[in-house]
C-alpha cells in the first residue's frame, strides 16, 4: 500500500488544499511575468514597425522629391534615431543622417555621428561603412594623418572584405603620393594591381595611377637581380656547346632565361575574331 498511486494523489490533493493560496500567488506571478514578456515582445514588433513607417515617410531616402544631403532630412533621421532607439530602423536613420551631414559639408557633425554608431553598434554588418565615414570626414577636416591612421585600421579589421579593403588601398596610395611617399603609395598600387581583374575598377584606377608615378620616378620599378645561384660557373660548358648538341637528343639544351617579369603587368587587350583568311587560302 506505500507504493499505491491512488494514496499519493489523495496526499497531493491534501497538500494543494492545505496550500492553495500560496499555489494560487506562484500561478498569479508566471500568469503576470508571461503577460509581460507577451506584451514587450509586441511592443518591441510595434516599435520596429512605426520605425519602419517614420524612416520610409523621410522624401531623402528614395530620393524623391529631395536629393540625399538636404540638412532638413539629416534632422528627420536623427529624430528617428532618438525616437526609436534600439530599433534596427533607428540604427539605420543614424547612418542616414551621418551621410546627409556629410554630403552637407558639415563634417564635424557627421562624424560625430558614425563615430556614435560604430560605439554603440560595433559588430553591426554597417559598421564597416561607418568607420569608413569616420576616416572620409577625417580627410575632408584637412586631418590627413589622422585619416591615414583610420584607413589603416580599417584595412586590418576589414581584410578579408574586398568590397572595403579594395578602395581603402587605393586611398592610402593615393593619400600616400599626396604626402611625398611613392614608395608606400606603389605597395599599396601593387596590391591591387596584382590582382589582375580588368574588371574591377579600383584594380584598374590603381593599374593607372601605378603606370603614372612609376613614370615620374623610375628609380621604383628596379630590374630584379639575378641569384648568385644563377651565375655561371666556370666549369659549366657554354652556350654555344649546348647549342652543339644533336638533334634527337634525349635531354634538350637548356633554354636562355628570360627576361624578369615587369612591375606592371599590362591588361591584356580583349581578343576579338579576325575576318582574314587564314594563310595559303586564296
């Protein structure tokens, strides 16, 4: 009988009885907690959606009819930003107003603004382009240091992003060209040029501007010195032995090297079929 199941739900039943307000207080306060969480997480859907509706009611951001760097919206994105902080809208009104702020010439101002959006959202997928701003409005201050140091950290956070790394090198070279410093601007030239994508047009400005600076100072595309390991030795037989060798012979004479490759490989002209006829054909 100690093990007899109808006993035990008779003794369950006692003890609900004996405490059923105590029970009825726990029910009251996870009814209250599942209420609340309930109504935060429509809230925070309703907050999300009127955020939605505010950022797209702003004429800048379609373009139409106010081009993108009109002030009056730059302060529409930042009331957007206050109203609906947290929301992913408010976050992206943010950067709206930076850029607007930016393309106004208040540089000061639009700085302060992706500078604010990469502390408060600093693994953001658009953090990237707001440390980006951060730099841009650097430069547009006159504080070239200052911004090559901002490029510079962009390039190590950002190295595995061609999409940011690309036109950061190209700036850094060219910041570089503009502060009397060939040599740093051809390595970041180099970089890009190497990739050998004729379709992309940062490889292909940095390609031109390479070609241009590499003309103006020579003394940077040095031919490649020979390894001493290449030197012949005096032993070896020479040239005009190995061209003596017969023919069908089994090992074939070694061929002169060839020139070193150049410093700038030139894009290869797109092949486009020929209308001639091919030889010995009338």
């Amino acid at each position: 009988m100690e093990n007899d199941p109808t006993v035990a739900l008779y003794d369950f039943y006692g003890w609900l009885h004996t405490n059923r307000k105590r029970v009825l207080a726990g029910a009251v306060v996870v009814a209250a907690i599942a209420a609340i969480i309930a109504f935060v997480t429509w809230r925070s859907s309703e907050r999300e959606a009127a955020a939605n509706r505010a950022l797209l009611a702003v004429p800048s951001l379609l373009n139409e009819p106010v081009p993108a760097g009109d002030p009056a919206s730059a302060s529409q994105y930042l009331n957007i930003n206050q109203q609906y902080a947290g929301t992913s809208p408010g976050a992206a009104a943010q950067l709206l107003a930076a850029r607007d702020l930016f393309l106004c010439g208040k540089y000061p101002d639009a700085q302060k603004e992706f500078s604010q959006f990469v502390a408060d959202h600093p693994t953001h997928p658009l953090a990237a382009q707001a440390n980006v701003g951060i730099a841009a409005c650097m430069e547009a201050q006159g504080k070239t240091n200052d911004a090559v140091q901002q490029y510079k950290k962009i390039n190590l956070l950002y190295k595995d992003d061609a999409s940011i790394i690309l036109p950061i090198r190209l700036t850094l070279g060219r910041l570089s060209e503009a502060d009397n410093k060939p040599a740093e601007a051809v390595e970041y030239y180099k970089d890009l040029v190497n990739l050998r994508d004729r379709n992309d047009p940062w490889v292909m400005e940095a390609y031109e501007r390479l070609r241009l600076l590499i003309a103006k100072h020579p003394e940077l595309n040095p031919t490649p010195q020979q390894p001493a390991s290449a030197a012949p030795s005096p032993l070896a037989p020479s040239e005009s032995d190995l061209q003596l060798s017969p023919p069908g012979s089994a090992t074939p004479p070694p061929q002169p090297p060839s020139a070193p490759p150049a410093l700038l490989p030139a894009p290869q002209p797109p092949v486009t079929p020929s209308n001639s006829a091919p030889p010995g054909n009338p």
